[in-house]
C-alpha cells in the first residue's frame, strides 16, 4: 500500500525521465485505435506545423497518472481531478523530464493536490498542471 494522508508532506517531490518509443506509440494506437497519422506517420507530420510525429498528450497523461500509481503516495492512490495545460508537443525519441509535487494536503477529506511540470531535453516547459489525489486507505 501506498503513503496514507498522515504520511504525506507539502514540499515532497519525484522526478520522472521517460522517453516515448515506436513500440509505445505503436500500443497506444492499437489499443485506442486512435488512427491519427500526426502521430506515427513522418511523410504526414512533415506537411503539419510539427514538421515530425508528435506523441499522443494521452500517453503523456498516463505517464504522469501512472507514477501517482507507483509513488507519490503509491498503489492504492486514486486520481480524482486533473487539469494539464500542454505548452509544447513531445517528439518522438524525445527525453521526457516530469517534476510531481505535493503542494496541498487536506487531511480532513483524504485528499492532495499535486502539481505538475515536465520539460523536454532543451527543457522547453511541454506540460503544467495539477492532479487532485485520494490516498489509499485503511479501513
């Protein structure tokens, strides 16, 4: 079980490193069957904006969701609310750098606020926002 209400302290921070692959890409779009060829076709990407495939900000979200999981506060956490601002897209190989932190704790309602920051490699801000979190519980 993860870190219950008692145990959380404002100012506790993870940092995150990913990188998106093809393989990951190629996942997601099979299991959403999300066709979208700005993600995974190059030919296409070069007549956009992006120049290049960009990753799906799904994934970007669940890899975000996925250490609230695993971390901060851990297995048995619950994500209630999000609120995520992308400022920049993600490239394909691209290293993806994600900063979580607890910036509320409310005690009285099981509940944390954590906020978000992730920057790419020239650590250009891609995502900003804030998760509102349940911690596990012991009954």
């Amino acid at each position: 079980m993860g870190l219950t209400i008692d145990k959380i302290v404002i100012g506790e921070k993870i940092h995150l490193t990913e990188k998106i692959e093809d393989k990951d890409l190629l996942l997601y779009l099979g299991l959403t069957n999300d066709n979208n060829p700005l993600y995974i076709q190059h030919d296409y990407a070069a007549l956009t904006p992006f120049q290049k495939p960009i990753v799906p900000t799904i994934m970007l979200n669940g890899i975000i969701t996925s250490a609230v999981s695993k971390y901060m506060p851990g297995p048995g956490a619950h994500i209630i609310e999000q609120h995520f601002t992308y400022a920049e897209p993600l490239y394909h190989y691209e290293l993806f750098h994600t900063v979580l932190e607890v910036t509320e704790v409310d005690q009285a309602h099981n509940r944390m606020t954590v906020s978000v920051h992730s920057y790419n490699e020239q650590e250009k801000t891609i995502l900003t926002g804030t998760l509102l979190v349940i911690p596990p519980q012991v009954v």
